[in-house]
C-alpha cells in the first residue's frame, strides 16, 4: 500500500483533541502568512489564535511563519502596533483615544518599525514564549518556555530567558549547513512521508541520502 500524508487542509488533525489546530487553514488576516502542517495547541480555544496570540496587529508588518512548526499554548507575537513614544515627558498614545485628541495622530506616526516577524521552519515554541515585533527565527529553532525573543535567532539555535539568549545550536556548524541546503520541509510531501523515521531519528547524512533518492541537489539554495 502506498504511503498516505497527512492533509495540510484538516483544522483539527487530531479529532480527539480539538485544542490542536492547524494554523494555515485557520488564519485569515491578509498580515498573517502560514505555511502547511504548522500548528497552535490550547486547552482553552486554540481557534482563536489570531486575536489572542498576535497582539496590536495594526499594520502594514506581516508575521511569517514557515512549515512545519510547533506552537505551544500561549506563544504569543507582539507586534509592532504595540509601540509607544518614548522621548517626550508621557508614553501614553493620546491620539488614539479619539475626540480632539485624534488631531494629534501625527505624533504617532514615524516610530521605529522593525519590519515584518519571520519564523522559518520546523521552528518548536515552548508554552508562554513571547517574540518581540520585527524577529527573525532561524529554521530548526527551539524557544524555551517562557522565553521573550527580543532579537533574531540563528538556524537550528536554541534560546530561553528573559530576554533570550542563546543557549547553544542544536547541530555544529558544518551540519546545519548540510541540513539547511537538504531543506526537508520544502521536498513534496510524499517524499516526506516516505522518510518520516529520517527527518525525526535519522543522520544529517541519512537525510542527504533522502534528498538524492528524490532527485534533488542537496547544495542547492533555498528558494
């Protein structure tokens, strides 16, 4: 019998357990992108991760998250929306309380923007993390529990306090090279199903090997 992957499009992978959901088939804000097989976990309503995990998602910045990653319960992006002024005597945003405060809206408007929250793939959020606007996490990260990310992480890094640091990489520098030019999470999912066992248990070796039988140039650069 062939192999059978599993469906990106389901919002409940696990029927049983419906604090699981899919994000990619759950999102709708234009400002959010997800990629396929990404997921959330919360006991309380998972389906409401867009209004109670990303916060002050005014606009224009995106929050990218690629595939394959694992989110758990109240991993939270603050986004950049959230910024206050901070060289005047008060932080507080008269402007958008309305009345003729709101005649004032031009001093809100030139704060820092970092730019878009990019999460690559195969990225594993611990419970209650937190990522700062305009972060970049590296594919194959981990995010302890509890940790804010104030600043980009690095591919396959692992970071954790209050604000992150690193702690250490999950692969020594020649591998994760090796590991970024495979690029798993971007083979066709039958493939990846064929070598489920590798890509959870295998060598960075075994997975080149993966690569070739699909054909694929393991130096190849992502696109």
């Amino acid at each position: 019998m062939p192999a059978v992957p599993a469906d990106p499009t389901v919002l409940h992978p696990m029927p049983e357990q419906p604090r699981v959901v899919l994000l990619k088939p759950l999102v709708r804000s234009p400002l959010i992108e997800v990629g396929e097989f990404s997921y959330y976990d919360d006991p309380d309503d998972a389906t409401a991760f867009e209004t109670r995990n990303v916060l002050y998602h005014y606009g224009p910045e995106k929050l990218v998250i690629g595939k394959f990653c694992a989110l758990g319960t109240g991993t939270r992006f603050i986004m950049n929306g959230a910024n206050h002024r901070m060289d005047g005597p008060s932080t507080f945003p008269f402007p958008t309380m309305g009345g003729s405060w709101a005649e004032h809206f031009d001093l809100l408007t030139g704060l820092p923007n970092p730019g878009d929250t990019v999460v690559g793939n195969d990225v594993w959020f611990g419970n209650g993390a937190t990522v700062m606007p305009g972060v970049r996490i590296g594919h194959g990260a981990i995010v302890a529990t509890g940790a804010v990310v104030t600043s980009d992480v690095p591919d396959y890094g692992i970071v954790g306090g209050n604000p992150a640091r690193l702690i250490r990489t999950r692969h020594p520098e020649q591998d994760i090279a090796r590991l970024l030019a495979v690029a798993w999470w971007d083979w066709p999912v039958e493939h990846i199903t064929e070598h489920v066992r590798t890509i959870m248990s295998g060598s960075v070796t075994e997975l080149e090997q993966a690569a070739a039988q699909s054909g694929r140039d393991t130096g190849s650069s992502r696109a």
